[in-house]
C-alpha cells in the first residue's frame, strides 16, 4: 500500500503541466514584470507621442498645407508605437536566456517555451492599452477618423494581429541574440523600416529606386489598410496584403522561435 503510495506520489510529480496552467503562470508573471518596469512603459507611450507632436506641428505644415496631415500620419505613428512597444520583448527574452532561469525552469514539469509565450502575450495586452492611449493623443491634436463600426474592428483587428506578429519577431531576435543589449541593437533594423513606408509621406515621392522598396515591403499595405479603414478611403488589394504579410511573418517568427528555443534550451 505504502509502495503503491509512493509510486503515484512519484508520478504526479513527473507529469507535466497542462498547457493551459503553464502559459497563465509565465503569462501572469510576465504582466508583472511589465508593472514593474515603469520606465519602459512610459517611454513606450511617449515617443511615439513626441512624433506625432513634431510631424503635425512642425513638419505637417510643410507636408500638407491644408492642415489635414495628422489625419494622414496616425496610422504610420501608430505602428511605431506599437514596434517601439513590442522591442523590450527581445531584451526580455534574451535576458531569460542567458540569465540561467531557462536551466532552472528545464528541470521543473513544465512546458518551458511558455516563459516566451508569456513574455509575447504581456506585450500584446501592454501594447494595445498604449495603442489606445496614442489614439486618445490623436484625437486631441485634431485626428478625425471617420470610420463606422465595423471598420473600426477591422482595424483594431489588423493592429493586435501586427502587434502580435511583430512581438513574435522580437522574441526570436531575443532567442538568437548573445545578451539583452544585442538584442535591442537587433531589434532597431525593424523599427527602422516604417521609416522607409508611406507612414509620414506618399511613396510616389520617393527616388525611383527607394518607392520600389517602400511600395513592397510589409509595412507600407498594413498602414495604408489602416489609413483607409479609419478614413473610408478605398482599400483596394490593400487589405489583403496587409493580413498576408502579418500571417506570413508570424508563421515565420513562430517556426524560427521554436526551432531557437530547442536548440538552446536542450529540448523543444
């Protein structure tokens, strides 16, 4: 009877968590963490702010003289808040990488890839709520979307589907990188690339050269969908490109996560 005891006792503690109760502890623990880190927060929320501030006031003027450019640019700041937003994920994922508590966590019944699902999923609800805070800044400065509501939706659906992408690219930046800080210098290559977008001017203004760049990569079809959801502008191919492009990195960042993590920490 004592030995039959002893023998579950055994393997109750060799099974493993449920999927479920492992990603809402490393979930749960990353939300935490996030609380914690105040400065990265408010840095989150205030530059992008500080952008919309100088391209409306001081260089709006000059881009549209009829005053209407922050209606243009909001959409472009918008995913730089949410690229600026999701960074940190990088150098929160390389500092559990190399700071040891990935070895510790290999030797406890649980699915240890969660502590970077944990990380991405913070970063979502972190992100949004910031999202949501530019908009609010926006709407201060003069934007005046005129979407109904079901645009509306499909616009806030295509920004948590970006966030959520672009998080996940920041999370196999932080699996490869060889410390916290390599992981942000990476990191700044994705944040650079709204620049080369329509996000702050047309891209037929553009060199010949540098308007092919901008017209083809993933950033220039999901600001122009969320332009013309907001705006009730037509969306064309737009649309369609732009939710591609989303499912197609994510699916990239997804399979190179994995892959990363199970060769780092000794077992997928």
């Amino acid at each position: 009877m004592i030995t039959t005891a002893s023998s579950s006792s055994l393997a109750s503690q060799d099974r493993t968590a449920s999927f479920g109760a492992t990603n809402a502890v490393f979930i749960g623990r990353s939300v935490r963490l996030s609380l914690r880190n105040a400065d990265a927060m408010i840095m989150a929320i205030a530059l992008p702010v500080m952008l919309m501030l100088l391209f409306t006031y001081v260089f709006g003027g000059a881009l549209d003289p009829s005053g209407n450019y922050v209606d243009y640019v909001v959409p472009g700041i918008i995913l730089l808040c949410a690229g600026f937003g999701s960074s940190s994920t990088a150098a929160d994922v390389a500092l559990d990488m190399t700071g040891g508590i990935i070895d510790r966590f290999r030797t406890m019944p649980i699915r240890s890839m969660s502590v970077v699902t944990g990380h991405v999923v913070a970063s979502l609800l972190r992100n949004l709520i910031t999202t949501g805070i530019v908009f609010g800044v926006a709407m201060l400065v003069g934007f005046h979307p005129s979407a109904g509501p079901l645009q509306w939706l499909e616009a806030i659906g295509l920004i948590a589907l970006f966030i959520f992408t672009i998080t996940w690219l920041f999370a196999a930046i932080g699996l490869v990188a060889g410390s916290p800080t390599a992981a942000g210098s990476y990191g700044f290559i994705l944040l650079f690339l709204p620049y080369l977008s329509s996000a702050f001017v047309e891209t037929d203004t553009m060199p010949k050269w540098l308007q092919g760049v901008a017209d083809n990569q993933p950033f220039t079809p999901i600001i122009e969908t969320i332009r013309g959801l907001l705006t009730d502008a037509p969306l064309h191919h737009q649309g369609w490109l732009a939710v591609g492009w989303c499912l197609l990195l994510l699916a990239v960042a997804l399979v190179w996560s994995v892959w990363t993590f199970g060769r780092k920490a000794g077992r997928r």
